[in-house]
C-alpha cells in the first residue's frame, strides 16, 4: 500500500500541480460513497478486502473526469495502475525464488502461484493446453471486471490487462504472450473469460541480455511509472528504440564527469548524469520492454565511450553516445528500425558531455551491466 500511496501522489503531482491533494482527498471520501450500495462494502472475506483497494480508483477516476474528460481521466488512471501492478508482479515473482528458471518452468511456477495468492485466487482457471510448446489457459469471474462493471466503469479494467502487456514479456522472455487473435479476448471488453497465451519462441536468446540487474533495474517504481508515461503498448520494437533512445538524449541532462555508473531508476530520479548513465537508463528501458541489449565501453581518443549492442529483428544493431570532443550529440549509426532511419543528429552544446574513466572501468561496468546469475 505504500508503494501504491506514492505512485498515486507522484502522478497526480505530475498531471494536477497544486490541485493534487484536494483532488486525492476528495477520492479518498468519495470512495466510502461508491462502495455503500455494493456487495463489497461488509464482504469480510480476502476478495471483499482486495476489492475495497480498488475503490479509491473508482473514486479518483470519476472525479477525474468530472473535472476533465474520460480520455483524459482514463489515460492519467493507466499511469498509476499500470506500475504500480507491475511492480506488485514482479515483487511476487521474485517471491518465488525461480530467478535460476527458464521458460516453462518459471511460467508454471507463477501460474500455480497465482491460483493461490494475488487476484488468481479469486477466478476460475481452466488449462487448455499445456505442453512446453504452449501453454493457455482461460480466467473466469476476473474480479476487476466484476468490480469495476458494478461501478458503471467496465472500461477500466482494461488498464489491468496492460499490466500483463508490460509484464509478461520480460518476466517470461522465452515466450510470446497475447491474448490468441484479439487483445479483445478479455472480460474487460464484455468477453466471458480472458485469455492467457504463451507460446515459446522460436529463436532462442541469452536471458543474460534481457535480465534485470543492481543497474538495470527496471522493475524500480521510477522505470515502471516512466515506461508507462512514455505509452508504448502499441508500438513496434523498432518504435520503442526510437522512443527510448529520443527521450534519454533529450531529457537526461549531462552536467557531472562522474567515474561510476549509477542505477537507471537514480538516474532517471535526478533527470541527469553521465555518458555512462545515460547507457544504464537507455538499456533499462529497453529491457523493460522485453528487447535484449548489452552494452560495451571502448576507449577513443584518451576518453571512455560507451555504446549499446540492441537485438532487433534477429541481428545487432549498434547504438552509443558520441561525442567529438567540443559538442555532444546523439549518434545512431545508420540503423533502420521498422520505417525510423535515425543518423548523426543535430549538433547541440552539453547535451552529452565528454568524460574520462580508469583503465579498469570498462571491464568492471560492462560485468555490472549484463545479468548477474
């Protein structure tokens, strides 16, 4: 619940100014108002507790849109429920203990977990295939859609299925998740069960190159709230490079010469850093997506440059911070991403700044950067 508390406060800050608190305190009265008539307000029972913690999100969203509109109230609502049930994921995975894991054992080891803890326990489940090629399953009773029809909100349950967008794909990375053929197939669309389909991929990768890290660590609130502000559900990977890479160059300042690279949620808190930050946070993004990178430190001209290695569309395609020594700019080298072709750009002052290292610096940072097994 902290957690929730301060991802809450930190998106309304962000999107209300001075108007967040009275817009929070007015939720927070109005949600005893919304559940009063419902089952839900003397259920005693673990669903009925779950169920009230959604109630503040009913709340905050009707005063939202009285306020503004429903677009606006439902894409300020997907920037806190969608980290915030990311972070809640991944916090239960690696409850499990299954880090060592690949593949079919990891995804089973969560199913069989979500039928017991989390808002599993509170559907019905039925397996309809389950073989280390595909596993499917379809969810009944999905309580969020419960919830939120009885509060004439049905719409917003549908923010609960980008949580597995986001999640799945790095969480299980040999396998492609999706809802069969239609995100649609979901009982926040009207459906009578959700589906849930993963299929292992076809080209293996090193999950060195997808795993979080004390660096990359993705699955930090500030990543998650970041990933979710930048709105990349329906983008293709070639687009979310480009996406990635545009809003490190141009919000990330550099005004520090600093040796060690800081952790990518740190980095992204401070709004800047180094060369080498820059790096951490770009990759941090990409391996939130589910997209695999590495990275690599090379010495030029008596500095320290770093570049990042991304895998796209089967091959590597390189990616660093360049500078020639008077005026930083952001260099793509000449990669085409789906229809995004990205050269040298503009020269701009101090947008990346040149820098120096030790000897052993690339060695060590590169080891920190890839997965710690």
């Amino acid at each position: 619940m902290r957690r929730e508390t301060a991802v809450i406060t930190s998106v309304l800050k962000d999107e209300l100014g001075f108007l967040w608190l009275p817009v929070l305190i007015k939720s927070a009265l109005k949600k005893n108002r919304l559940l009063k008539d419902t089952k839900w307000s003397h259920d005693r029972s673990a669903e009925g507790k779950f169920a009230r913690r959604l109630s503040i999100l009913a709340a905050l969203y009707m005063i939202l849109k009285e306020r503004y509109d429903q677009g606006t109230a439902f894409r300020i609502l997907g920037r806190i429920i969608v980290p915030v049930g990311c972070c809640e994921q991944w916090q239960n995975l690696r409850g499990l203990n299954v880090g060592d894991r690949r593949g079919y054992e990891r995804l089973k080891a969560f199913y069989n977990f979500m039928g017991e803890g989390g808002s599993g326990q509170f559907v019905k489940r039925r397996l309809s295939s389950d073989t280390e090629g595909l596993v499917q399953y379809e969810v009944r009773e999905c309580l969020f859609a419960r919830f939120f029809k009885e509060m004439g909100m049905l719409e917003v349950a549908s923010l609960f299925c980008k949580i597995d967008r986001s999640f799945f794909p790095t969480a299980i990375p040999d396998y492609s998740f999706s809802r069969g053929d239609s995100w649609e197939n979901s009982a926040a669309y009207g459906k009578d069960h959700c589906v849930f389909r993963f299929e292992k991929m076809k080209e293996p990768f090193d999950e060195a190159y997808i795993g979080e890290t004390n660096l990359l660590n993705y699955t930090e609130p500030e990543i998650q709230l970041l990933y979710e502000q930048l709105d990349l559900s329906y983008k293709s990977d070639g687009e979310k490079i480009g996406q990635f890479y545009e809003y490190v160059k141009s919000q990330i300042r550099t005004d520090d010469l600093s040796k060690e690279p800081r952790p990518a949620s740190v980095v992204q808190k401070r709004g800047r850093g180094s060369n080498h930050d820059k790096t951490v946070l770009f990759m941090a993004l990409l391996r939130a997506s589910g997209i695999p990178c590495r990275a690599h430190f090379v010495e030029e001209g008596g500095r320290a440059e770093a570049f990042t290695e991304v895998m796209l569309n089967g091959r590597w395609l390189k990616v660093r911070w360049w500078t020639d020594g008077k005026k930083g700019s952001g260099v793509f080298d000449s990669v085409w991403l789906d229809d995004i072709s990205v050269e040298k750009s503009e020269k701009d002052s101090g947008d990346l700044g040149v820098f120096s290292a030790p000897e052993d610096f690339y060695n060590r940072a590169s080891g920190r950067l890839q997965s710690q097994r």
